[in-house]
C-alpha cells in the first residue's frame, strides 16, 4: 500500500516499475473530514523492454577461414544472457558479402533483441 498523506499530489509516479508488477490495480481513497471516497481501480501495465545489442561491423575474413570471436563479438547493453551467432563461430564461409546474425534469449523483463 501506497500512502501519501504529507504531498497530496494529483498523481501517483512508479519509477522503474519491474515487469512483474504488470497487472497490480490501484485506488485511490480519500479521507476527508467529513466523508470519504474510493475511485475505481486503475490496472497497471509494464510492457517488457527491448534488449540493445551493440556490435561493430565484423572485421573482414579472407575465404577459407573460420569465423571467430573477431568476428563475433556484439556486447549485450542492457539484459543478459548468451548471445547466439548465426552462423556459428568455426564456420567457414565462401568467398563473397555474407550475413552474420546475433539473437539473445527473451527473458522474463526483456523483449528479443536482433542485429544483423
């Protein structure tokens, strides 16, 4: 319970509210000298955050060689967790412009990320 009697703001302010408050209800009740009142509840909504990758554009390769942690080196921002590289780190590829793809997992507070 949230209580505020020194401030009596007009509005109720959750800094960094978690994910996992998604759904809690609020009133608010007034005590007056003479009555009193109770609005209806308002439902809170956290929608999860988007996780940022960062990653540099990969060093070039000359054909025949393995992709490597060179290559294969975004940093997760915010969030946590693996990242997952595909393809995967020791592949080889042939000569020409090719596609590197890095995805983290969705966790419980953040969304899936993706940096091509």
């Amino acid at each position: 319970m949230y209580e505020d009697t020194d401030n009596n703001r007009a509005t109720l302010e959750i800094k960094e509210p978690s994910v996992l408050m998604n759904g809690y209800q609020y009133r608010v009740i007034v005590n007056g000298f003479c009555l009193s009142a109770t609005s209806s509840a308002a439902t809170l909504t956290v929608n999860k955050a988007e996780q940022v990758i960062t990653w540099a554009n990969p060093t070039n390769i000359f054909s025949g060689t393995a992709l490597s942690a060179e290559q294969l080196n975004a940093t997760l921002i915010t969030g946590d967790g693996a990242l997952t590289y595909s393809p995967a780190e020791g592949t080889v590829l042939d000569a020409g412009t090719r596609t590197l793809r890095v995805d983290a997992a969705e966790t419980a507070t953040l969304i899936l990320p993706l940096k091509k």
